[in-house]
C-alpha cells in the first residue's frame, strides 16, 4: 500500500471508526465503516 492509503486509514481510525480494506481488481479500496447504536435495551436481571 502506499503512503496515501495509510494516511486515509489512520485518520478514519482516529476518528474512532472502522477502516476496511478491500481486493477490486487488481488493487484495493478502502472503507470506512460508522456504525451507530439505533436501539439499546438495558437488562433488569432480577438480584
């Protein structure tokens, strides 16, 4: 990989998300994957 690519995936780590790198072709693409918590239920366990 090159310098460009590193320097993509370090500032989309940085930014607390996910980077994903991909095989296209001959090369490779990278992605950035920002999940977001839509729904989160909290546990009452009884004890």
């Amino acid at each position: 990989m090159d310098e460009k690519a590193w320097a993509i995936i370090k500032a989309i780590i940085t930014k607390g998300n996910d980077a994903v790198v991909r095989k296209k072709g001959d090369g490779y693409i990278v992605l950035e994957d920002k999940r977001e918590i839509k729904f989160q239920a909290k546990e009452n366990r009884p004890g």
